[in-house]
C-alpha cells in the first residue's frame, strides 16, 4: 500500500509518500540506486528538503519540502 499526502502551507509544497513494503537500510544507498539519489538532487537544487526513512521490514517514507518559487539557479557557463 502506498500513501501520497500534498499540502501547501507557509509559501511551500510539502509532501511525503510512505508505503508498507519491504524497505532498506538507507545506509546501503549508494549510485546503484539511482532513483533515490536523483530525488534528492532534484528536491535540494530547488531549495527543497529531504528526508529519508526506511529500515528493512519496515516500509519507507519519503518527505520533503519544496519553496512554491524556487530559488533561481546559477547561469551556466558558455
């Protein structure tokens, strides 16, 4: 079972999605899972927050917290 939950309080949109599988040790993430780490870089490059819980046997929950206006990102360079 997967639950998805979205507010938008205090000028940002908050969400957290959590499912009763088999879960992980957050420990063993690493490039193999790319997934997990892409979130992350995507939530963080706009100004978000991140929060990972999981354990084996026990599910995961993701939850973060992402700015309505996200900050401007640095020109690249030519």
């Amino acid at each position: 079972e997967v639950r998805v939950t979205v507010g938008c309080p205090n000028g940002a949109v908050d969400f957290s999605i959590a499912d009763d599988g088999v879960g992980f040790s957050p420990a063993g993430v690493n490039g193999d899972h790319v997934g997990v780490l892409t979130m992350r870089e995507r939530i963080e490059s706009v100004g978000g927050t991140w929060q990972l819980d999981a354990a084996p046997g026990k599910g995961t929950v993701i939850r973060a917290s992402v700015p309505r206006k996200p900050r401007s990102r640095p020109a690249e360079a030519s």
